[in-house]
C-alpha cells in the first residue's frame, strides 16, 4: 500500500483530475489525503507519491512554492505548464470520481465533452485537449441517487459538443438543475441553442438563481456578441440571467475607454459582468475586478472607489515601510 498525497493548489471547485487520481488509488488499495496546503505539515508521513494541480496562469507562485516544497512532486493541470494528463499517467481514459474528499458537495460535477473548436491566445484548452470530444452522457455524470438532480458542468464549450443535442434532452428529460459556469459561447449560437437552453433549468454556482454564463473577451466582437444575446432574449432567456466573464488587461492594445465600452454596454441591456484580470499585476484592473464582483458599481461611483483603494494601499505600504524600519 502506497501513501499518496494530493494537493489542490487553486481552484473552489473540486478538482476533477485529484478525484480521479484518488479514486484510482483507492481502488488499488493506496492511503490517500487530499490537501490545499502547499507547505508540509508537522505531522505529514513520507508520502510515496505526491500531486500537485493548478487550474489557473495565475497560481505561478503557489505552483513554484508547491515545487520547492515538493521537488519530486508529478504536476499537472491548465494553469501548468505540462501538457500529461491524469490519463497518461493512468494509462487511459478514465472516468471514475471519488468524492469522499469534498464531503460538502451535493451536487454532481463532470464533462460532456472535451477539446474546443476555436484557438484563443489566451487558452491551453486546444492544445492540452484538442478538437472537441464526447466524452460523458449526462447519466454517467450523475451520481444517482439519492443524490440531488443537480449538475456542475465543466464544458468549455457545451454546443462544441458533438452530442449536444442529446445532453440537453438528457437534462431537460431528467428534470436536472446544471450549472454551466465556464460558459455558453454565445458569438457561436443558433438559434436551436438558444432554443434549447430555455427549455433546461439553469442555475448559478449554488443552485439558486437562474443563470447563464458567457464571455465577452475583445471589444471586435460587440455586434456578434450582442447578436447572440438577441438571440437567446427572443428565444425566452433575458439578458438579466446572463453573466459575462470580460477578460481584461490581455490585449496590449486595450484601453479603458475600451473596456468602459463592455462594461456600460452589458450593464445597459442588465448582463452581470465579471472582469477577469488577466495580469494581476495590474493593481487598477484588480481593483476593477473587486468593484464588480463584490456589486459596489452599483452603488458607489468608479473614481470615488479608485480613490479610496489607493488610499488604502498607500496607508498600507506606509504601515509596511514603519513595521520594516523597526525592526
């Protein structure tokens, strides 16, 4: 029997690649701990083997921490730089989930379909998963029961698929909540899609509100984007159920006059927007970011909230250099 130790480096979802390692383990009999901590724990055993998974570019320095810490470590996952898979490692496709390690998490989590159809820059999907796949029924994503009708769909890109047509019988036929949140393409939607999405309960991250989640990425893209918001509005789903991820601060070229220009035109037709700061970095676009997400725009003008964050960094960076000259 092997020690094994898994480490989930980011990420609040539970991580699918760590589930499938711990379910092959376990059924070779392996002792196996899930763990978010980077560093070793006092009491840690000497572990025969040990994970690591990173799903975000942004979790650089967690990830080079983790490996310090654990030179040996197998490492993997998006926001990697290595392109195996829990597959190569296994030797073969593998399906099989343990969820013993997220004792909190009701609902059922997987993928319909792998790979992705479009190349962006930005993306590793293509090149890590290739063109797109059918890889799961919504049946074999299911934990059945007595566990709830509710699924938590990864699908980069769900209409990719080249069996989408019967996912979404699948899920509107089993009476299913899913929640879709790596997001509907909606530059790429017909109106079939847009048609077929008003027909299945969809839902936000924790099951409640109805939600769709799409993305907005390059000011180029306003009338296609637009164009498939038409679309679904038509078919019966408002613009008011949609969240779109922005990317910011990717384009060398953008502007925030640029980025002003999403914003206002999503908040108008009363789409949720979600900046996503591609470098972090850039404290103005994170400041940005926590102005969104948290709902202040609503509430407290830009320049009066800018203001005051860079007061308080200033305040910060004072009480820093105090605490540093002390010492």
């Amino acid at each position: 029997m092997a020690t094994v130790r898994l480490t989930q480096l980011d990420g609040a979802l539970p991580n699918l690649a760590l589930m499938k390692l711990a379910h092959w383990h376990r059924a070779k009999g392996d002792d196996v701990t899930l763990t978010r901590r980077i560093e070793r724990d006092l009491f840690e055993p000497a572990f025969d083997v040990v994970y690591g998974s990173a799903i975000f570019g942004f979790s650089q320095d967690r990830l080079m921490r983790f490996r310090r810490q654990w030179p040996d470590a197998i490492v993997g996952g998006s926001g990697t730089p290595f392109v195996h898979t829990v597959e190569d490692l296994i030797g073969g496709e593998y399906e099989h989930h343990d969820y013993a390690d997220y004792p909190d998490v009701d609902y059922s989590i997987g993928f319909t379909q792998r790979g992705c159809r479009l190349a962006c820059k930005f993306c590793v999907v293509p090149k890590k998963e290739g063109k797109p796949r059918s890889v799961n029924t919504i049946a074999e994503i299911w934990r059945g029961k007595p566990h709830p009708k509710k699924l938590h769909l990864l699908d980069n890109d769900f209409f990719g698929n080249p069996d989408c047509r019967a996912r979404i019988a699948e899920i509107r036929e089993g009476k299913f909540r899913v929640c879709m949140s790596q997001g509907i393409n909606v530059r790429l939607i017909d109106e079939e899609a847009a048609a077929s999405l008003a027909t299945i309960q969809y839902r936000d991250t924790k099951f409640q509100e109805r939600r769709l989640y799409t993305a907005w990425d390059n000011i180029g893209d306003e009338s296609v984007f637009f164009r498939g918001v038409d679309m679904l509005e038509a078919a019966g789903v408002p613009p008011k159920h949609l969240m779109a991820y922005m990317l910011c601060g990717y384009d060398k070229a953008e502007t925030w006059d640029r980025i002003w220009r999403r914003f206002h035109r999503m908040t108008e037709r009363g789409i949720a927007p979600y900046p996503m700061v591609f470098d972090k970095a850039r404290k103005d676009l994170v400041a940005f970011q926590r102005w969104v997400v948290t709902g202040l725009y609503r509430i407290v003008p830009w320049n009066e909230y800018e203001r005051e964050t860079k007061s308080l960094e200033s305040t910060a960076a004072f009480a820093r250099a105090v605490e540093h000259a002390s010492l």
